[in-house]
C-alpha cells in the first residue's frame, strides 16, 4: 500500500489538471533568436496553436507562427524573417494542483526569408526546411479553462541555423 499511494496521489493531481474538454487554442508572444550564417538577430516572434488531449496528460499541439523582420542581422541594410508551422506530441508532468511542466517533441516546416542588398541590387533568399524541434515550459491555471504558460522552444533550420524562443501565453480551453 506504501508503494500504491505515490501513484494514487500522482493519478489525484493529473485528474485535477484535466477538464473536461479536449480542446484548446492558444497565442504565445516570444522573443525568437534567428541565427543565419553564424550572425544572430532578435525579434518578436508570434505563435498560435492547438492542442488536442488525447488524454489528461498527453497531447498533441499544432502551431503556426510568424517573426517580424529582424534588420541588420550580417551586414548593413540586411533583413530576416521567418514563418513556419509545428506538430508535436506535448507530454504533462505535474507539479501541483495549480501547474505542471511540460514537454514537446515534433517537427517544424520553416520558411526563412533572407534579403540583403549588392550594389543596387536587392538580393533574395529563401530557405525551406523540416526539421525536428523540441520545447520546453510550464503552464499555471488561472482560471477553470484559462491557463498560462511560459515556454522554451529550439528549432533547427538548414544547415547549422536555428530559432531559439522563450515566450508566454495564454491557452484557452473548450
């Protein structure tokens, strides 16, 4: 019975996290680093998703998202954006009746857009990729079908650039 009784506990909390809904949308304002080329640049990036709970503590989360132009990223007059989309299994651990940490694995599509100018000539690049990503969080219920959350995400784009983000948001449940 000693041994029974973390699980049964474990089971109490996760049951408290869930309600009674499976669904559940979401916006997360971050602040992304884009690295191209071995030079960096900051920006906001913003994000929407869905997650759908398979179960109290397992999910699967869908997002699209999008950076304002990041300028003067390896040289003068440069410009950097990206847009991509996320699918992820996103796994729960609870800490308490209020929150929990969380996890995600998946992958993303990235679309980053590089322009810089050569003379008078304004030069354009575009990057396509599909990567696996991982992210990172915590989210904090504040009220019965509004959470909060504050999230870590890295994805990996072509050859050795990357997003790093650090955001938070709020999740909506229906």
């Amino acid at each position: 019975m000693k041994r029974l009784l973390p699980l049964l506990l474990l089971g109490a909390t996760a049951s408290a996290q869930a309600t009674d809904t499976l669904h559940q949308i979401y916006i997360q304002p971050s602040l992304a680093n884009l690295k191209i080329d071995g030079s960096h640049g900051s920006a906001l990036m913003t994000q929407v998703g869905y997650n759908y709970h398979f179960a109290p503590m397992i999910a699967m989360d869908l997002s699209y998202y999008m950076t304002a132009s990041m300028n003067d990223i390896a040289m003068d007059n440069d410009k950097a954006s990206a847009t991509g989309a996320t699918i992820a299994a996103k796994m729960y651990f609870p800490m308490s009746y209020y929150g929990s940490f969380y996890g995600k694995f998946g992958l993303n599509r990235t679309n980053v857009e590089y322009q810089y100018k050569e003379g008078n000539q304004t030069l354009k690049q575009e990057a396509v990729s599909t990567k696996p990503y991982v992210a990172v969080g915590t989210v904090m219920k504040l009220f019965p079908s509004v959470t909060f959350n504050v999230e870590y995400q890295y994805m990996p784009l072509a050859s050795d650039d990357y997003i790093s983000s650090i955001g938070a948001g709020v999740n909506f449940m229906f």
